[in-house]
C-alpha cells in the first residue's frame, strides 16, 4: 500500500520542487532592497484543506492571528509569504496591513480573503510599506508557476545561510502521493508550537480536522525538539494544505491505515526539515542530539534534555571541544527534576565519560575526538525509569553573537 521514498530534492533543478495543483513564486519586492528576492506566493489550484501550529508566545505577530482567524474556515487556497520585516507589534497598522494583503491577494486570485495565510519574518516592531505588496502581489501571480517553490524558499531566508526543502514521495492505495516543505529559520530558535515558517503542501485528500491532528502530531516530534538559542519567535508558524488532487479516497480517521501511512511520511519530512534549521543554526558548526534516557517521565526527560540544549555553557565547550561533563551534569541539575546523581552516566556517542556520577578521565581523549565531529550525540542515563527524549541543537560560537549583534543592521 505504500513504497515511500524520500527525495534528496535540490533547488538547483527547481522541476524536482512540484506538488500536483500547486503553483508559486517569488519576486524582489523592495523590502530588502532591489537585488533579494523577499516575497513570496504559494497557490492551491482548488480548495484545499488547511491545518496550522502557531507560536506559544504571548505576543503574537499581526500575520499570526490573523491566520488563526482564518484558519477557523478549515480551508485555505493561497500563502502569501514576507521577509525583513516580522510584523509583529507593529499595533493596528499592522494588523489592518495583514488584512489587506490579504485582501489584496484574494482579489487577484479571486478567492475569499479568509482562504488567504499571511506570514511575515523579519525584525519586530517595524511597519511594512503598502506600496511593497502592491506592486509586489500582482507581479506574484503574473509569476505563478509550478515549479516556483525554489524561489519562495530562498524569499523566506533570513539570517538563514541556505534554503530548507524536503520532499516525500509514496502511494495511498495505488495513488502517488507527494509531499513537498519549505522552511525557513537559524536564529531566535526554539518552536513552542522561532523566527520559524514551515510551509508544508501535499495532494493527498485529508479532512481538516484530521490535517490538524496530523500536524500537531507531527510538529511535535519535529519542530518542538529543536532548539538553537531557547528563543521562542513571535511569529512561528507551520502551515499544511492538502488539495486531495492524488484522487485517493478522503481520509477521515487518524485510525484508518492510510492515515498512519501519511503520518509516518509527514513526520519524516517534518523531522528532516526540523534537522536543517538547526544545521543551520546562526554560527552553528555542529549539529548535537541531546538524549536523555532512564528517566521516570517522558516530560522528566524533555525538560532536562532541553535544559542541557540551551545552556550556553554547554553549547560553548561543544563550540570549543571541550569534553567538559561537568556542565552537562550542572544543567541537568537545574532543570526542576529530582533524580538521583550517584546513579547518573554520560556519554558523547559511545564513549563513557561518566559512571554511576564521577568521571572517567581517562577517556577524555576520546570523547575530545567525538566532539570534533560535525554530527554527535550527548546521552545522559538518568537510570530512573524508562523514558526518553532526544532534543536537537547546535553549539554556540563567536558568529552567533556577530550575527546578532548586528542583525538590524
């Protein structure tokens, strides 16, 4: 019933970035000046159902409750997409200037304005000029096509130094399904669904209510277990349409077997993208999995695993490769969870550098070497019970602090 295969897409051979009844593009439209591509549009050829996760933050960019507005329909036909300027608390002109994109965008695709998402990234507290989208949105439907989607992953970009795409092809009961994402972060990283989008169009045919479940489900095991800097943006979003154009029958049940299979492919595609961001993490050289295991709770795990992630004191001695266990065991102190530290091994890969709580120095060479790598994990037993957590991270480097102490410049 299904013989999934994960493409390695290239955005060099745009032809590969296509999902049946979707169109897009991107153009240059002022916000970042004359020469970056810096908005972007994504077009359903027909109705398509919609399912979206947004930002925990309580200050919420405009785009951002307006989509949550919008969402209510449990319909969607078009994403419109900014950056260089987040739009967020930006007061009343921002949200009228998120309401009348959209608008702007319905009329020239005649569809309802409420079948329109509006995002935005960029710096907080500016205002978007009207002027960018109304030149800018006509020359993005003049511009739509099917291959278009390189295009609006590279408007996306930031402080991001590449473009993130993935993209999944299987079968639901004889029917090619694809799955295509783009996304974009590096910075202000740690989703509570930073500043992270994830776009993520399929032809599959899925209840709305069902996408929703899906995507929670999914962001959840992805986009919420990575953290680059334990910043949480004001304007996180991951949105899902699917057009049901693949003509498979409706899925209506997370039970049914279809569904698992489309959920099995959408967590793949989710976790890899989740992966690239923070490769991608700004000044990142190394991409480190944190592991917590033995713990009492799956929530005891995660919230040491996430404390240990976001420690800069951490995330500095990975920058510097410097097997120092100590600061692990420090953070893992200070997450809020009793546990018992005599009983506690750490590892970097396989190599031990802590048993039963006091340290094998005479391993340190080697776990030295580990942290040379690019790609490692850091595993902490806690041999309290059975539960795990893996939270996925980057060091912190001399670029990360350059980047943003000068990103409005």
């Amino acid at each position: 019933m299904s013989n999934e295969k994960q493409e390695a897409v290239s955005l060099d051979d745009p032809v590969e970035l296509v999902v049946p009844g979707f169109q897009a593009a991107a153009v240059k439209a002022g916000i970042r000046g004359k020469d970056r591509l810096d908005m972007g549009l994504i077009f359903s050829e027909k109705p398509a159902a919609v399912a979206g996760v947004f930002t925990t933050s309580q200050v919420k960019a405009a785009p951002v409750l307006l989509d949550m507005e919008h969402l209510k329909k449990g319909s969607a036909r078009a994403i419109l997409v900014n950056s260089g300027v987040a739009n967020a608390c930006s007061g009343a002109q921002g949200m009228a200037l998120a309401r009348g994109t959209a608008a702007l965008v319905a009329e020239a695709l005649k569809i309802e304005a409420t079948e329109v998402q509006v995002c935005s990234t960029g710096v907080i507290g500016e205002q978007l000029d009207p002027a960018w989208f109304e030149r800018g949105i006509p020359a993005l439907v003049a511009e739509l096509r099917q291959d278009g989607f390189a295009d609006v992953a590279r408007a996306m970009m930031t402080t991001d130094t590449v473009p993130k795409v993935e993209k999944v092809n299987f079968e639901i009961n004889g029917h090619e399904v694809t799955i295509l994402g783009l996304a974009k972060g590096s910075g202000m990283i740690m989703p509570n669904m930073a500043t992270m989008l994830s776009f993520i169009m399929t032809d599959a045919a899925i209840a709305s209510d069902v996408l929703q479940d899906m995507l929670k489900k999914a962001t959840d095991q992805s986009f919420n277990v990575v953290t680059v800097d334990g910043d949480t943006s004001t304007n996180d979003t991951v949105l899902l349409l699917a057009n049901g154009v693949a003509a498979h029958e409706t899925i209506v049940s997370m039970a049914a077997p279809e569904a698992h299979l489309f959920q099995e492919a959408l967590e793949r595609l989710t976790r890899n993208l989740a992966l690239k961001i923070v490769a991608d993490g700004e000044g990142a050289t190394k991409l480190i999995t944190v592991r917590v295991q033995g713990a009492a709770s799956r929530a005891d795990a995660e919230q040491i695993a996430r404390t240990i992630a976001n420690s800069p004191l951490f995330k500095t001695a990975c920058y510097g490769e410097d097997a120092n266990w100590g600061r692990i065991f420090a953070a893992a102190g200070r997450a809020g969870i009793a546990f018992d530290q005599g009983a506690v091994d750490i590892f970097f890969d396989q190599v031990q550098m802590v048993a039963a709580g006091l340290g094998l120095f005479a391993n340190e060479e080697a776990a030295t070497e580990v942290l040379r790598q690019e790609d490692f994990v850091v595993t902490v037993d806690l041999h309290a019970g059975k539960e795990s957590c893996e939270i996925y991270t980057c060091d912190l480097s001399h670029d990360y602090v350059s980047i943003n102490g000068d990103y409005r410049s």
